[in-house]
C-alpha cells in the first residue's frame, strides 16, 4: 500500500465496518488460532493444542495488540 492511497482507508474503512478509532489508531478485532496451550491458566484445559487468541489490529498502522489500553499513543504508518 502506497502512502498516498492508504489515507483512503482511514476515511471510511469501507471493508472493515467494525473498524473503531482508539485514539490515532483505526483498529479491527481480529482472532487466530495458535497451536498450545492457553497463556491464562484459567482458560486451558486438559488436552488442549491450540486456543483461539484474540487481539485488535491497527488498519493504519499495522500494530496489534491484546487490548486498545496496550497499543502505543502514537499510530506511525509504515
Ligand atoms: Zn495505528
């Protein structure tokens, strides 16, 4: 993606209607599959070989994170 065609994304998003503004950034939530075992004890149970992870992902971006409160201040497009 082009500098000059990724601003588009930023007005409207129009693929990802989920998308939400968390200061600079425009995150999605998004989820994946990873093989082991859960980090949180609390969620793993016996036999266990993969968990569904879930995280939000910047649009602009590209950082991800557990949580809006882990992302960083500052939305650096790369
Ligand atoms: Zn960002």
């Amino acid at each position: 993606m082009s500098d000059s065609d990724s601003y588009e994304i930023n007005a409207s998003a129009p693929n990802h209607p989920d998308a939400k503004h968390v200061d600079a950034h425009l995150v999605i939530d998004k989820s994946e599959w990873v093989p082991g075992k859960h980090p949180d004890p609390q969620q793993r149970h016996e036999g266990q070989t993969e968990y569904l992870e879930r995280y939000i992902q910047c649009l602009r971006c590209g950082q991800e994170a557990l949580n809006e409160r882990d992302l960083p201040v500052e939305c650096d497009r790369r």
